[in-house]
C-alpha cells in the first residue's frame, strides 16, 4: 500500500463517537471521500459526490491526485544538511511595478475539478480581530509593539527580499552566534534593483548594525524569493521591469562575516509565471500558480530538484494542478505548503508534501482575513504572519496577522495537523498592542532569534522607506509550545548539542492518535531534534548495483527522502547511551592495534566498533533514528552518477579512504579525509570500518525486490555490512559492494551509522 494511499484513508475515515473507526489496510474501495481525486486503481472519484466509485470507462482511477501529478524523479540534494529555514518572503502581485496597481485579475479556472472536503482541520471562524479580552494565551499572540530600529536602510526600497540565518532554532541556545539578514533586490525609484544589503542582529535586543552592500545579483528582480541552503543563498524567481518574470536562478556562499561571495547563475527554470509563490522543502523548489502574459491566473504548481553538487538544477516535473488561479506567496513549514495569495480566492490552498517528494493535492482551508488585499507573508515555527497589509479599500493595516497552524497530532482533523488555525491581529486591551508604527506594504519581512523585522516598503502615501521596524514574537519565549506538538517545552527551540540526560527532546516515545486502534510513532526517546545534525537524502530514483558480482545486479530504485549521519558513531556518542542505561557496552574494548580505545579520551570522536547489529540498531533507536536500509545507505554513498566510489571512479588512495593501503593499520577519527565524501557530504563511507545496516542479506535480493523503498529480506540469517574498512582493498571499497555478517557478530572493523525517515511512519500496532 502506497504512502498516498495511507493519507487518503486517514483523510477519507468518517469519525464515529468522535473516534476514526478504520483500521489501516482494510479500507473500502468504495464510497471513500476522494482528496483531490485521489482513489484506488479500478476508482474514480466522483466529483459531485465527493466519493471514489466504480471505474465504468468515464474516468481512471488515481492514487495520488488529479491530472498533473509529476512521478517520482531522480533525485539528490545539498551537499550539507538544510537550513531549518522554513520562510519564504514575498509581497502578492498588488502595486508590483513602480506603484501602480497591477494586481490580476480574478479569472474563473478552466476545467479543474472544485476542491474537495479538506482533510486538516478548518478553523471555525476566519479571524479573531481584535483578540477578545478573555484570551490570555500570549504564546499565540503578536508580542508587544512595534519599535523603530536605529539603523534605516542606505536608500528607499520596496518590494524586496528579506532571508535570515537567525530563524535557526539552534541559534536560541548559541552564546554570540553570527546571525545576519540579508536584504535583496527590489525596487529603487520605480526600477529593479540588483543590490544585496545585509546587517547584524543582537540576539538579546534584536538591534541591527548598520547595513553595507555585498556582492549584487546577476539579474535585477524585485519580489523574489530567497533560501539558505548549506552556506548559501539561493535567489529565485521576481520579476524585473515591466513586471516581467526571471526564470534564473542564482546562488552565492555566505561568509563568517555576512559578507557574500560572487552570485553564480546555476540554471534557468523555464515557464515562470508572473507573481508565482516559491518554496523549498526536503532537497526540491516548488513553484506554484501566478499570471500568464495575458494577465490570466495560472494552475500550474510544478518542482525541480536541487542536485547534490548544490549548484545544478534537475528537470522541472509536474504536481498536481491547483483548483482554481492563484498567484501570492506560498509558505512552507513541517510537510505542508501553503498558498496564501487572495487573488483567485480567500481561501487558503494546503498541499501535503509526500515522501517523495510529489504533493498529494490541493485542498481549502481557513480565509485569510477579509481585510487583506496584498501582503508579505512569512512562516516561522508553525506559524504564518502577514506583514504590510494593504486592505481592500487600498488603506494600509497597522496590524499583522498570524496564524497557528493546528497542532502535529490533532484530534479533529488529520492526524499530522497542518490546518491553519484562527488569524489573530491585536488584543482589544493593547496589553500585545503589535501594530506597526508607520503602516506600510511592500515591505520585506525577516524573523531572527526571537524578533520579526517590517524593512523597508512603501507608506499609506506611496512614498518609499528607509526605516526598519522590529517587534517580539511571543510564541517563541521559553514556556511556549513553539512546534505545537502540544507538549510545551522550551526544548522546542533545538540546543547546540545533546544533553545526555535526554532532556532536549519533547517527544515521548509514542503518540496516541484519535482511537484505539494504532498509534504514530513519533521520534522515540531520542533528541527531536537530531536531523539537523544530520545530512539530508531527498526522494527520488538512483541505479544501485554494478553488475560486479552476482548479488549486485544494476537495478533503478525508488526511496522517499531520509536523513542519515554525516559521520559514523563515535566512542563519544556510544558511552552516552551505555552511561543511560540504554545500550551495552563494546564486546572489546580494545582495537586492531590498541590495547585502550572505547573508553580512552583521545579515541572520543573514533568510531566505535566491536558492535553487534542488536547493539547497532538500540543505539539508533535510543537517538531516535534507525539504521538505514541497504538502499539507503548506497545511495548516500554514490549519489546519482553511479559513482564506483563516494568522491567518484577514480581508484582509491589514502587520501580519500582509511584502507589496507594507508600507514595506520587501525581507524581513523571520524571526517578525517573530506576529499572522499560522498556526493551528499557523508564521510567515510569507503574505508575506516564497516558499517551495519538494517537488511537482511540474501544473494539474489536485488532480483525481485520492490522498486520503490526495498527494505531486504523479510527473515535471514545474516544482515548486510556496507562500505569496507581499514583492511579492505579497491573491489571491497566500492559503493555498491555487499558483505554480510552473523547479528551477532562484532569485530575490530565494524561499526555502524544511523538514519532518520522524514517523515513519521504510522502502524496500526
């Protein structure tokens, strides 16, 4: 049963006395809802029902969403873990080009079936303006008021592009982090600007320091959208003069000092429509709706692949197809996208991103607030917030708007949340007075640490600004509930390192969803936080094997995005575990060559070996992760070029891998030779020891095993070792060679790493 099929049934699961009386894989076929067209094959889904019925030849049925829906594609990442940098800033269409009013106009779609019932919650009312006195929850609340910054910008500008490295959550916890926002293009005296700025931000105050101009963009654009993405600032999509939209996309690496290097241009994304919504989750830009060249509203929501090389782009593919035009920003945060934009409809669209990557589909959900006719919209720890509100009447807001989103396990809708709740404004007692002291729009908006900044824009009399204004944000104070798992904890806000008293982690082991009849396993006892700390895998296929050996036959494979360690687990790491409790120790303490190694200070950060499987997948277990299929593990080894090696088919040396051939007859620590990373930046995965991994092995498992997320052999008597080790040759050092051990097996040269899925699985154990 296909991961969709699961989200359909949850969504389509009628409640009876309050509870979900389905039980995974046992669903009917028939009389199901249908989201978005989503059936069984032999289905359809009847549109004016609302229900998947019999296929009679009308219609074919579809497991995954109407006509558009792109299949799964070859797939990488970043060469580094992504930024948990869940903004994406941009100002809807109106006024887009030197202040006249441009917005698109209102066109019906053409042949898109109506959104159906949507399966996350759906707040009761649209807004909550003013907040009503009774409400005493400041954690949902705007903070206090808005105060002027003391540094204003080098020169008037509106309708630009506001990213921050500060809205790492890590940050909270850092001493004197370097935390900057960085302010591209936009618009100067009517015309598109190629200018970056950039400033400081003071943790404890949210003060700025001056702003200075850094390298400039290639392409002049204004509403652009920008990302940081291991070390780098992506640039896509704007328009520049004449509202013309930029299909180019642009990279430059951040430096220590908030400085950039020289912007490169690292592809073109053809077809870009004008005052389309951007966004990045899990390794893939999206791009979703905007304006023909006939001013006519666009369907089209699509994505392209960021390739692990970080600086090329895959093939642009289909999703499926919005239920109606749109242009306005979309917003991503969790495993959901959100297109706000008001033109086309007040309703806000959510597509879940699946596994692999594709969306399942567009629903409706809650209205934006009735006054909001154009807006920047950010979204930050499970929250939207709309800044530079211009009202339907083209009067300015002085309030923003936010949103929660309902809560991960949510008892009234779908079970990984993700509904937008009630947009609040300002509390009618002015004790959280948050209005902006000059109303303004097309300003760009940036959150760090635990402020939100209006830069810039345009004011109630068309005259552009200089001045930079910052307010609180309540929701992200200790005490608060900042991921909305409903576990309030001020561990919400992920710590630079993991306490070994397991603290830093809000998750309990298992999560009771509506019912009896299963539950979601959430992150286990480990840190929640642990995949930023960790590389990330995106969805997609790659070619294992190499038709080397007999159990190594080429096949193309399938897998949903996962993260896996960058390094192998360190002695350090390990005696964490032992010292808990959790794990038990080495069978041997000692190494190939030295008499004191597990419990030796100066071997801390070596891997640890002498390890069972059973030792290997509780230490996982204990971190919240797993350990990675044998799938898995390859393709974070070879990438997507089939590489005979991690760094490519270059014979191996020394400098690359920890082999029989190098001067050290034992490990290395772990990282230690970065020239042989793999394509997606893990270390060590030809060389310095062997690495377990989940399957079972069997000789001619490859032959018949699913393409898509193949997980071994339902029972053997061996598992697979991958990788080779610090007594291995060339053949043993290849990607794609397989060796095998007894479970019980441990050995001077085996250790292991863990993975993490992104997404969580659910059982009806």
């Amino acid at each position: 049963m296909s991961r969709s099929w699961l989200w359909i049934g949850f969504a389509s699961c009628l409640f009876c006395l309050g509870y979900w009386a389905c039980i995974i894989g046992e669903l009917p076929r028939e009389n199901l809802r249908c989201f978005q067209g989503g059936c069984l094959p032999g289905y359809r889904c009847d549109f004016g029902t609302q229900k998947c019925v019999l296929d009679n030849g009308e219609g074919t049925g579809n497991v995954d969403g109407p006509k558009g829906e792109g299949t799964t594609p070859e797939e990488g990442g970043s060469t580094g873990p992504e930024t948990p940098q869940d903004t994406v800033v941009q100002d809807t269409p109106t006024d887009g080009g030197g202040g006249k009013d441009d917005a698109p106009k209102d066109d019906p779609p053409v042949d898109q079936p109506p959104a159906t019932q949507c399966p996350f919650r759906t707040a009761a009312k649209a807004e909550l303006c003013p907040i009503p006195q009774g409400d005493t929850n400041s954690c949902e609340q705007l903070g206090k008021t808005f105060s002027l910054a003391s540094e204003e910008l080098p020169e008037t500008l509106a309708d630009a592009t506001a990213v921050s490295n500060g809205e790492d959550w890590n940050l909270r916890f850092a001493s004197n982090p370097n935390v900057f926002i960085h302010l591209i293009g936009g618009q100067v005296a009517g015309k598109a600007s190629n200018k970056v700025y950039y400033t400081k931000v003071n943790g404890s105050n949210g003060a700025l320091t001056a702003w200075k101009a850094t390298e400039a963009l290639k392409d002049a654009r204004y509403k652009a959208s920008g990302f940081l993405i291991g070390g780098y600032l992506y640039v896509l999509g704007g328009l520049t003069d004449g509202d013309k939209p930029v299909e180019s996309v642009e990279r430059a690496k951040i430096n220590a000092d908030g400085t950039l290097e020289a912007f490169e241009t690292i592809g073109t994304w053809a077809g870009a429509s004008a005052f389309a919504g951007y966004a990045y989750k899990y390794g893939y830009f999206y791009r979703v709706g905007g304006q023909d060249d006939q001013g006519k509203l666009v369907t089209k929501a699509e994505r392209v692949l960021l390739l692990p090389d970080g600086k090329t782009l895959g093939t642009s593919e289909s999703l499926p197809d919005l239920p109606e035009g749109r242009t306005g920003p979309l917003l991503s945060t969790t495993h959901n996208l959100y297109l706000l934009g008001p033109n086309g409809s007040r309703k806000t669209l959510v597509a879940r991103i699946q596994s692999d990557g594709t969306v399942e589909g567009w629903c409706q959900n809650t209205d934006l607030p009735a006054e909001a006719k154009s807006f920047t919209a950010v979204a930050d720890a499970r929250r939207l917030l709309l800044v530079g509100v211009q009202k339907s009447n083209d009067q300015l807001e002085q309030n923003i708007f936010l949103a929660p989103l309902f809560s991960t396990i949510d008892p009234l809708g779908n079970p990984y949340g993700g509904g937008v709740d009630n947009w609040r404004c300002t509390r009618s007692d002015n004790n959280l007075n948050a209005k902006l002291i000059t109303p303004r729009h097309r300003t760009a908006v940036a959150v760090a640490f635990n402020f939100v900044y209006a830069i810039g824009g345009v004011d109630s009399g068309g005259k552009p600004l200089k001045s930079v204004e910052l307010a609180p944000l309540a929701y992200r104070e200790a005490g608060c509930d900042v991921d909305r798992d409903l576990i309030p904890n001020n561990f919400d806000f992920c710590p630079n390192t993991y306490a070994t008293d397991n603290k830093n982690s809000d998750q309990p082991e298992k999560v009771k969803r509506p019912g009896s009849d299963g539950y979601i396993e959430s992150f286990g006892p480990g840190d929640a936080c642990e995949s930023q700390n960790m590389l990330l895998v995106p969805a997609g296929e790659f070619t294992r094997g190499a038709d080397q050996s007999s159990d190594e036959p080429i096949k193309k494979i399938g897998l949903s995005g996962f993260y896996i360690d960058k390094t192998e687990v360190t002695n350090k790491d390990y005696a964490e575990c032992v010292t808990q409790g959790k794990c038990t120790a080495p069978a041997k303490t000692t190494s190939a060559t030295r008499a004191k190694y597990y419990d030796d200070a100066q071997f801390a950060n070596f891997p640890v070996v002498n390890i069972t499987w059973e030792q290997a997948k509780t230490y996982c277990e204990f971190r919240g992760k797993r350990l990675p299929t044998e799938a898995e593990w390859e393709k974070a080894a070879r990438g997507l070029q089939r590489n005979v090696y991690p760094w490519g088919d270059a014979q191996p040396t020394c400098d690359e891998a920890q082999s029989k051939d190098c001067t050290e007859k034992d490990t290395l620590e772990v990282g230690k030779r970065p020239k042989g990373d793999s394509p997606f930046g893990v270390s060590d995965m030809a060389g310095n020891v062997r690495e377990w991994v989940a399957d079972f092995y069997k000789s001619d498992y490859y032959k018949d095993s699913p393409i898509t997320d193949p997980k071994g052999p339902g029972q053997g008597t061996e598992h697979v070792v991958r990788g080779g080790s610090f007594l291995s040759g060339p053949t043993a050092l290849r990607a794609s060679a397989r060796d095998k051990l007894k479970p019980t097996d441990s050995a001077d040269d085996v250790g292991f790493r863990c993975a993490q899925s992104l997404f969580l699985p659910v059982s009806s154990n």
